[in-house]
C-alpha cells in the first residue's frame, strides 16, 4: 500500500507536463460539459438542418444527417475513454496474471505463456487487432476483445520480468517460509512493488489502445453506426471534407488532444519513477497511430 | 562467435514464424457461426455453399485443415481469392512495390528528420530548443495518421492545390502520405535519437576522451554519435515493420494502392483467404524486421552477443 501511495504522490502538480497535461485534457473535457448543458440528442435525425453551420441551436454545427456534432463528439468522447479505460482494465489483470504465473512458476508454464506473447508480438499490434476485429464481427463487445487480445502483453512481459527480479528477494523468501499461498504473496509482496513500471505502462498504453479504438472504427470495423465514436466521425467527416471541412477538424481535434493528454501523464510518471521502456512497446507505438 | 548467434537466431525464428501462420490459420474460425453463411449469405443455394465450403477445406477436420493450410504456405499454395479467384500471392505481389516505395519514403523523411531534432534536443537538452523538439515529438506520437492525412489533404491539395489528393498516378502524389506515415516514425526515432546521444555524451569514454583533449565537434560527431547509434539503428530496424502496420490506414486515407489498402479491401469483401495471406506476409516482413534489428544491434555492440 504505501508504494502505491508513494506512485501516487509523485505526480505533483508542479510540473510542466502535468500542467500541459491538464491543459490538453481541458478542452474534451469541457467539450463533456457544453454536451451536457447543451443536452442536445446525438442521435436526433433533423433533415432540415443538414451541414448546418454554427450556430445556437447547434454550436458546432450538424453533420451530413442533421444530427448534432456536439452532442456526437461527447458520445464519441465517451465511448473512447471508457473503451479505452475497460481494454486497459481488462487486459491489465489478464496480462499481469498471466506474468506474474510465469514469472513465478518458470520451466514450462513460462515458456508456454511467453511464446504465446511472442507470437501477439510478432503482428504489428494494430494489424492484428484490425484482423481480430473483422473476424469477430460487428459490436463494441468484439471490439474491446480484439483490443484485449494485442494489449495484455506489455503487461505480461513487464510484470514478468520484476516478479524475477523479486523472487528472490529475502522478504519473498520470508513469505514462502510462513506459508503465504500465492495470491497472497502476488497481491500483498509483488504487486506494490511492481506498480510503479506497470502505471507507465497503462498510461501509455491507455493512449495506444485509444488511438487504436479510433483507427479501428474510422476503418469500419469497429464501432458501427449510428453510434458516435471519434474514428467514425473522422471517417464520416472525410468522405464530406469538401462540402463542410469542419466535420473532420473537431473530433480529431478532440482525439489528439485526448491523447497527447495521455501521453504527458505517461511522460511524467515515467520521469518521476524513473522507469526504462521497452524499446519494442515504443517502436509498436509508432505504428499504432 | 557473431555467425553462430545469428544463426541461432534465425532458427529461433522458426518456430515463432509457424506459430504466427497459426494463430492465422485460427482467425478463420473466429467467423461468428459458419464463414460460408457469412460469405455467401443465408440464402444461397445448398450446393453452392457445398462447394465454397469445399473449395475452402471447411468440410474436413480441424487437423487436416491445419496442415493443408501451413503445407500449402510452404509450398507457395497460399489458396485463391474467393471473389476473383486469383492466387492470393499474386494479388500480393501486384500491391508490394506500392507499400515498399511508401515505407521506405516514409523512413527516409523520418530519419532526415529524427536525427538532426534529436541531435538539435540533445546538444541544448533542458532549454528552449529541446522543448521545441521534444514538444513536435510528442505531438507527431499523439497525432492519429488517420487523421493527420485527412488534415494534410485538406491544407494541401484542397485549400493550396499544390498536390494531388490521393492515388499514386501524379508526380506529387507520394508526398502526402510519407508525411502522414513517417511524423510518428520520426517522432519516436527523435526521441530515442535525443535520449541516447545524451546518454552517451555522459559516459566514461567520452569523459576519458575530453579529458585527452578530443574538441567538441568530435565528440559529438565522432565519439557520441558512435556510442549513441546502437540503440538508434536497433529502434530504426523495429520501426520498418512498424510502418508496415501504419501502412494498412495511410494507405487506406489516400487510395494507396498498396498491401494495406488490399487488407482493408478484403476484409470489407470478406474475401477471407486474402485477409489471411496480407495479414501473414506483413507479420512475416515484422519478425524478420525484428531478427534485422537484433542482428544488427549485436553487429554493432558485441556486448549484445549472447545466446
């Protein structure tokens, strides 16, 4: 416990990329906030506003169906971060058991579980999550399993190197001897002290796998009309860029600065607990863009 | 001593190179219920679906549709496209040439650019320069592509008209999406550019050599830039089949006539056998663009020859 209080009182308001960070992070979130004052239907079809400009009625105009972008882009905002937070979740606990067994048991449980990880490694990651994501078919269930699919293996990999490192340790070996069983020592010895490279971890992969929502749906094979996500308003916004440019300018907007958000909180962590990435995660997270 | 290594990790590639085909072969049967309904549609005629699922090998057993499939990827029978009926590897091989002038302009550009920012970052590292640096890295690692692309079209081809809007026919047409493909690239390489140059500027050889009197603009050039290369030209060897997975949306944002855009074609057709031959080659370019990056790094810095 007190790791995780130390990891959490390293991230001090005072830092510049905190400060930009919440900077970033202000203007989605204030874009929640006028969809909720705004309280317009995402879903509300009005043909006699289509690729109305701005105005009162409509603050950031109406796309190619009359319905309201502003009320789209909060939907949109929604179900990425909460796509993006459940994937991160899910594959996080799979990833670090998963780690943490093969770290822990070694011989063949490890090698079993880490060639597994090698061949999801094998794929550049958003290819094999548009593979999965296309095999699967349609819904937002298929697509937060495809997703889990690519990203519990920088989990793994991370929390089996440190269980290694840690399995050796005399407070491990105290543990073992008083007759601690498993989960146990997994959840009450190892994980407070691997937290701190598995927070880096989850914030730069929260930032991937958001990215990777986005793409997934702007290629059509993830999240389906009529909902709203970021991907498919870009996409949508694209084919009318002609007509009514803006339709693609805010939810990417919206989506860069969501990310880049990510992406400082995750620089800044990383600075303050020191912790060295895998040069592998970095150059998958160029080809996840 | 380096032959042996390298040998050995070419055969370590072996099995993870099968097991790649593997979790490939599986992917068919992800298909939600049967992939002949999904194909042809509950409607179709009952022979008409006994012969795709026949042309497919769906109405053996798992284990002979296995080694049917990895027999045929080993003798270049890599099965047809269901729409056209062509060989897949010709298909593939008609979209290669596409995405290799694409990844490899996108490198380019990223390394003309990544290493003079991170050389620029390093050199002022803590003042106003490298925060500008480090500022266009991070906002070329947050940018999407898919949407980068779409901005640089609308700036450049529809507002300014300079270049062409997509497609590979014109000129300038290329240019476009080696931007859109190499910012994330040179973002990235940027970083690991700054980072270690920096490392190596702190190191004892480069103490020992300022100490024998070696000026500045050696050892940066000369002594740092040595040291720093390892972990740049390693990053570098990982990203050409990183820009292979950007490659499937760039070339989807500008009708790229390349691999990625075939992927995406074929998964909207449900011409499942091509999706699966895209998908195999690409992750196949990957791991051997992994074992480059390996090999190379243990070329580089023998420290790294271990078996």
């Amino acid at each position: 416990m007190k790791a995780m209080s130390h990891t959490m009182s390293v991230l001090k308001l005072g830092s510049p990329a905190v400060r930009l960070s919440v900077v970033c992070l202000g203007i989605p979130l204030l874009v929640l906030l006028a969809a909720f004052l705004h309280a317009a239907d995402a879903h509300a079809v009005d043909l006699d506003a289509v690729l109305a400009g701005i105005s009162v009625a409509h603050p950031l105009g109406c796309d190619a169906l009359g319905r309201d972008v502003l009320a789209r882009l909060a939907e949109g905002l929604q179900l990425s971060l909460g796509i993006g937070v459940l994937v991160i979740g899910i594959g996080a606990v799979l990833g670090i058991s998963i780690g943490l067994a093969a770290g822990w048991f070694g011989g063949y449980v490890d090698s079993l579980l880490m060639r597994l990880a090698d061949i999801v490694l094998s794929f550049p990651g958003i290819l094999l999550a548009i593979a999965l994501a296309a095999m699967l078919g349609p819904g937002v269930d298929k697509l937060v399993m495809a997703l889990v699919a690519v990203g519990w293996v920088g989990f793994a990999r991370l929390s089996r190197a440190q269980v290694l490192s840690l399995k050796s340790t005399p407070f491990v070996d105290a543990a073992v001897a008083n007759g601690s069983g498993l989960i146990y020592i997994g959840t009450r010895h190892l994980l407070p002290n691997i937290a701190a490279p598995l927070l880096v971890e989850a914030s730069f992969g929260l930032a991937a796998v958001i990215i990777g929502e986005a793409g997934l749906s702007f290629l059509g094979v993830g999240v389906q009309p009529p909902d709203a996500s970021l991907g498919t308003m870009i996409r949508e916004g694209t084919r009318l860029m002609l007509v009514s440019p803006m339709l693609v300018v805010w939810p990417g907007v919206v989506l860069f600065l969501l990310v880049m958000a990510v992406n400082l909180l995750g620089d800044a962590l990383r600075d303050r607990l020191d912790v060295r990435r895998d040069m592998r995660g970095a150059a998958q997270g160029a080809g996840q863009s | 001593m380096f032959l042996r290594i390298a040998l050995y990790r070419l055969l370590q590639a072996v099995p993870t190179l099968i097991g790649v085909a593997t979790l490939v072969f599986l992917m068919l049967h992800l298909v939600p219920g049967d992939p002949v309904d999904a194909l042809l549609g509950e409607m179709a005629l009952p022979a008409d679906r006994e012969a795709l699922r026949h042309a497919m090998h769906l109405d053996e057993p798992l284990l002979s549709q296995y080694l049917h499939f990895m027999g045929g990827l080993a003798t270049g029978d890599w099965g047809n496209s269901l729409l056209d009926q062509r060989p897949v590897l010709a298909l593939m091989s008609e979209r290669l040439p596409a995405t290799v002038h694409l990844a490899s302009v996108s490198l380019l550009l990223a390394v003309a650019l990544a290493l003079p920012l991170g050389f620029w970052a390093a050199r002022y590292a803590g003042r106003r320069q490298d925060m500008l640096a480090m500022g266009f890295s991070l906002c070329g690692v947050s940018i999407p592509n898919f949407w980068l692309g779409p901005m640089l079209m609308l700036v450049f081809s529809v507002f300014l008209g300079w270049l062409p809007v997509s497609g590979m026919d014109q000129p300038g047409s290329i240019i476009l999406p080696a931007i859109t493909l190499g910012t994330a690239l040179a973002a990235v390489l940027s970083r690991m550019a700054r980072s270690s140059w920096l490392e190596a500027m702190g190191s004892d050889a480069i103490r020992t050599a300022r100490a024998m009197g070696v000026g500045n603009g050696m050892l940066w050039w000369r002594h740092a830039a040595r040291l720093a290369a390892v972990p740049v030209v390693t990053m570098f060897a990982l990203q050409m089949g990183a820009v292979l997975g950007g490659a499937v949306i760039t070339e989807t944002v500008f009708d790229w006539p390349g691999l990625g855009l075939l992927t995406i074609e074929a998964i909207q057709r449900r011409d499942y056998p091509l999706v699966q031959g895209c998908v195999l080659l690409i992750a196949g370019f990957y791991v051997l663009a992994n074992l480059a990056a390996d090999m190379l790094g243990m070329w580089l810095d023998p420290r790294q020859r271990r078996l």
